[in-house]
C-alpha cells in the first residue's frame, strides 16, 4: 500500500518495497557410491520469492587435479542435462526464467577418482533479476566415496606403477598424463616383509590397518627412504600417496595383485 507523511509541512511519498525474486539452491549427492563408481548428483533451485526470476544459471564447482599447468575434473563426468556445458573444472547450466513458486533440477553423473584430499562439489545460483537475499544461493558436499577391500597377495612380483610432483594428491592425475609414469617391481611377502627387484640396497615392510587399506614403508640401509598409505579401489587395485622424508615431492602409487 501507498503511504504518505508529512513532515515539517512537506508532504512525502514513501513507495511500498519492489518485489523481488528469491532463489533457493540444493544439491544433492548419492549414498554407498565407491571411488570410480558413477552416481547421479543434482541441484535444484527454487524460486520462492514474488518475482519471476531472469537470466537464471547455476555454476557447479567439481573437484579438481592439482596438475600444473592444465587443471583437470578429478573424475569421469557424463549424463549431463540439457543446457549445461563444462569449461576446465566449472560446469555451468543455464536455467532461464524462473517464475515465481517454480523448481527446476539439473542432473549430472560423476564418477570421484580416490584422492588423498577430501572430494567436494559446490554449486551457487544466480539471476540477473535484483535480489534481496543470496544466503541460500550456495549448497556443498564433502563427496564420502566408499573404498574396497582388497587382498595382499604375497609371494608374487607386483607392479608399482607411479608418477612423482608437488601437491598431488590422486593415481588419477597420473593417468592424466601416462608418459609421466614409472613403474617398478616388489614382492610383498607372508611375514610382512617387502622384496624390492634390482634394489638390493632397499628393504621394506608392509601392514593392513583395516580391509580396504595398505600401508608400507620402503627403508635404504637402516633409513627411511618413503611411505605409503593407500586404499582399495577395486580389481585387486590399491592407490595412494607415498612420501618422502623432508621432501615436498609425492608420488602417487598404484599397486595391483
């Protein structure tokens, strides 16, 4: 309603508030989804404010490698909905116009590589129609991807395959790029031992801490020379990061028996 004051003899006009779009975003994320297996995720954005909201558009934040210089999705995305399209790790999906009480979802299947580092998508929406609240404007999900378990099979010569670098944090960035990988051999043995071919001056030993999980450590001499901590992935495949003794290079590994 229209309202008038007069004040000090002077009358003012006050014009009631404009209405205003309000959207509201969600994202949602599959249960019991394991690393490399595809899950449907989805966001959906409402409009629950007064106002038909235009130039609507959704910008989906997928995790991402730590190659340098290219960055990469750190996994298989597919089954995109109509109107979304992928540039380097954003995927951004065009919405339209959002009218006043209505819902629309965008779907797409992601299948999250095993990474050392914690696995999050994030999305935010977005209209060229003013609005007066962005606080439901963003959702999140820490991606909790089940591993495998998996046996260690002793006695046999096994390959380790591997890249080396700074900041990684998945076998997957090694993939990436398979020129980067090197491979050596190792025979993991019944009494918790490791027997490194051609490496006569390297020992090692290994240990499950739980099903799905492998752990060694590789020595030179009596010195620590690196460490692994991996998990299964499936096929018999455990991937990980192994570490250095006070280097800042990393190396992710597969091992498979």
């Amino acid at each position: 309603m229209t309202k008038f004051f007069a004040c000090l003899g002077v009358l003012m006009f006050v014009a009631p508030a404009l209405a205003n779009p309000n959207l509201k975003l969600t994202l949602s994320a599959p249960s019991g989804i394991a690393v490399y297996q595809a899950g449907t995720y989805g966001v959906t954005v409402l409009n629950n404010g007064k106002k038909s909201a235009f130039g609507t558009k959704v910008v989906i934040n997928l995790p991402a490698t730590s190659t340098s210089p290219t960055v990469h999705v750190l996994g298989q995305l597919s089954g995109l909905a109509s109107g979304c399209t992928l540039a380097g790790t954003k995927l951004t999906c065009q919405l339209g116009t959002l009218a006043k009480g209505a819902t629309v979802t965008k779907t797409f299947n992601f299948a999250g590589a095993y990474s050392s580092a914690p696995m999050v998508i994030s999305a935010s929406s977005s209209t060229t129609t003013y609005e007066n609240d962005l606080s439901d404007n963003n959702a999140s999900k820490t991606l909790a991807l089940a591993t495998i378990s998996t046996a260690v099979v002793t006695g046999v010569e096994v390959p380790h395959e591997h890249c080396t670098g700074t900041n990684l944090t998945s076998y997957y960035e090694c993939e990436l790029y398979p020129s980067s990988i090197s491979v050596h051999h190792a025979t993991f043995l019944a009494g918790g031992g490791i027997s490194i071919t051609g490496q006569g001056t390297y020992s090692g030993s290994w240990w499950q801490s739980s099903p799905d999980r492998l752990q060694f450590q590789y020595f030179e001499g009596p010195d620590l020379a690196a460490t692994f901590d991996g998990r299964g992935v499936g096929g018999g495949c455990f991937e990980g990061l192994t570490t250095f003794p006070g280097s800042s290079y990393v190396s992710p590994y597969q091992i498979c028996f």
